[in-house]
C-alpha cells in the first residue's frame, strides 16, 4: 500500500504502533543521512530502540559485499524477525535495503520511504529487490513485498537536478505504456523541477501499482514496466563497466528512443509516430554517446537479460502511445538497425 505523508508522518507513526517492531532499523546513504533523516527523526514519535545504518551513495554499492556487510550489522544489532527495516533512499537504498531485508533470517518486515522521483515512481513499488552482480544490474534479487510505502513529496527539493531527471523518464515511460492523458501532461512541461512534477507523482504511481495488482510475478502486462529496459539495461551495464555509471533514468531514456524504433520496425506504429515520441523524449534528455561499445557486446548483454528464453531477445514494444505489448522477438540485425538509428540522431 502506498500512503503519501502528512507533514507530521502521523501515518508511519501509526503504522509502527500497530506494528510494535522490537528494533528499527533506518537505512540510509550519505545524502539521504543528511537530506531526509532529519526530518524522519523530526517526526518520528516512538519508544522503539532504533539503530542507523548509513552507506555510500551510489550504483556501485549496490554489491552482494555490501548486502554481505549490511547482513553482519543486522546480526552485530541482534536483529530479529520481529525488527522493522525502513529504507529511507532513493532506488539503491530500496533495492538493496528490501534485499538485505527479504533474506536476513529469511525474511524481516521493511517499509520503503523512497527520497527520489525515481524511487517514488517507480523503485520502491512492485516488491523487486535486488542487486548487481559482475555489472550485470539486478541480476540477483527477490520478488517480496514492503509492508507499506510512504511517500514525502517535499523530499524532492533537494534532489540534484539531474536525478530528477532521471527519475522522470519512467514517468514519461508510464505514460507511453499505459496512459496517453499523462504522456500529454508529461511532455507538456516547459521545464522540470520539483514543483512542476509533484502534481504528476500520484497519477505515476497510480499506473505502477495498477499493473503490479494484475501481475506481480511477471507473467504477463508486468512486462510492460520493461519497455526502454531491454536496450536501457545493457548499456547501463556497460557504462557500469566502465567505473562510469550513468543514471538509471537516462539509460532507460536512451533505451526508450531504440524500442520506439523498434516498435516501428515492427509495424505496431508509424514512422511519424515513432518521430513525434523520439522527438518527446530527446526534449528532456542530452545525447550520450554509444559508439565506444560494439554492437555485439551490447547484444551479447540483452541476450542476458532475465526477461529472455530459449536464446531470443524479448522486448516490450508500443502500440500506439499508452498502450504496449510485450514478449516480442525482434531479430539481432533489427536490434543492431536500432541502435544505429540512435547513434545517428547525434
Ligand atoms: P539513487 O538511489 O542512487 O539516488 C540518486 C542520488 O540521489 C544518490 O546520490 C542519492 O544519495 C541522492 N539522493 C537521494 N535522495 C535524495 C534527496 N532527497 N536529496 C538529495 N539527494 C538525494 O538512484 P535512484 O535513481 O533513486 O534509483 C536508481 C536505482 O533504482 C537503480 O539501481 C535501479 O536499478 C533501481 N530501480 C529499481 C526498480 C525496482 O522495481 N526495484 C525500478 C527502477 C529502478
């Protein structure tokens, strides 16, 4: 359940009443630790002991060392199953806390307090927790649900410009997937900041938990989320390789302008259509050069992605704009005619 928090975080209090966790433990990175838990602390009103784990920030801890490290915290602490982990970050924190949390003793209780527009969008909803392992991302996880979401709007007005950035390409992604009204307001922003995308959060939200409740374990429309991932993962990989990572919403961006081509390529839309979308999300997005990996490598990475069987590369293509497929097949050559699509939009 997603709750959006008063400005006296009455709900999460409440919810740690009725809970009655025998410890607490609060998850956060170096930014969240100076930005956001101030405030939880604020307003946090419980007897419950309560310990603070603060990380570095960033993709390259999202490690099994470090879940490896946090797990010898737990049990320094004496966590037990009756402890609550809440997870006050952006998608690292929620990723990792919720896998670090779904694992320890097989499992304790975890709320996500997601601290990004990524994280409130999209990471902290839909119960995927995971890891990256040998630059592969999210290779390792656990599908487990947190208890409860809440959500702090106000958060976001110290996230960098550019993470707000990022956190908005699944925004425009739900759009294009699953809701043509919301693509309208989306693309129809003159300029993003906090302020202009708050009004829009909720309906973002809205549509991830919508599709969660029809398929969590992704049997089927669930697929759909991955629209942009398939393209958007492999090179978000390669530039992890590279100790040079960039943000998760820029990658899926740059994978959402190739599986628009694709979905070209394969007759669901129309050139001009494909044109006005690409043309919708380079407004927000630079070009990020992809020239220093071969086609091969990247294919070599999609063919690795969980969504795949049986040797073929799936994708999640459009049909029209706010209505998607999924488990399409498209061939290596249509894949690579993509990819030169994009390197020639420079
Ligand atoms: P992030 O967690 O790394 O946060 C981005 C940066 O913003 C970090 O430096 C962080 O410290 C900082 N930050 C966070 N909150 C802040 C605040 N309120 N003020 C100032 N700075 C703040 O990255 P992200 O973009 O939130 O999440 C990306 C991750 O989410 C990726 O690992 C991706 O794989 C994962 N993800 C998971 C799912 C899922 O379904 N589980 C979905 C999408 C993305």
């Amino acid at each position: 359940m997603i709750s959006v928090l008063d400005q006296d975080f009455s709900q999460l209090n409440l919810f740690i009443t009725d809970l009655k966790p025998t410890k607490i433990i609060i998850l956060v990175d170096e930014n969240t630790h100076e930005y956001c838990l101030p405030v939880l602390l604020g307003n946090l009103e419980t007897e419950i002991p309560f310990e603070i784990i603060e990380i570095e920030p960033g993709e390259d801890l999202k490690t099994i060392e470090t879940a490896s490290q946090l797990w010898e915290i737990l049990s320094e602490f004496e966590v037990d199953r009756k402890s609550l982990m809440i997870n006050l970050g952006g998608g690292v924190i929620t990723d990792l806390g919720g896998f670090v949390a779904s694992t320890y003793k097989r499992g304790i209780k975890f709320v996500n307090i997601p601290t990004t527009l990524l994280g409130m969008c999209d990471a902290s909803i839909g119960g995927k927790t995971g890891i990256d392992h040998h630059f592969l991302k999210n290779i390792i996880g656990t599908f487990a649900e947190p208890e409860e979401i809440f959500v702090y709007p106000h958060f976001l007005k110290t996230v960098p410009y550019v993470e707000l950035r990022s956190g908005f390409a699944e925004m425009l992604k739900h759009g294009l997937i699953a809701d043509q009204t919301h693509w309208n307001d989306l693309t129809s922003l003159e300029n993003l900041s906090a302020e202009s995308i708050f009004p829009l959060i909720e309906n973002s939200m809205r549509i991830k938990q919508t599709i969660i409740e029809q398929d969590f374990k992704e049997q089927n429309i669930r697929k759909t989320l991955n629209f942009g991932h398939t393209v958007g993962h492999a090179l978000e990989s390669l530039f992890l390789q590279q100790g040079k990572p960039i943000p998760h919403g820029e990658a899926v961006a740059l994978g959402m302008i190739c599986e628009t081509y694709l979905s070209f390529l394969a007759g669901n839309i129309s050139n001009d259509k494909a044109e006005e979308i690409i043309g919708n999300i380079r407004k927000f997005y630079p070009y990020i050069a992809i020239s220093q990996f071969t086609d091969e490598r990247i294919v070599a990475l999609m063919m690795n992605d969980k969504k795949n069987s049986s040797g073929k590369i799936s994708f999640s293509l459009l049909k029209s704009i706010g209505e998607c497929t999924f488990d399409s097949e498209m061939s290596n050559e249509q894949i690579i005619s993509a990819l030169n699509y994009y390197q020639n939009l420079n």
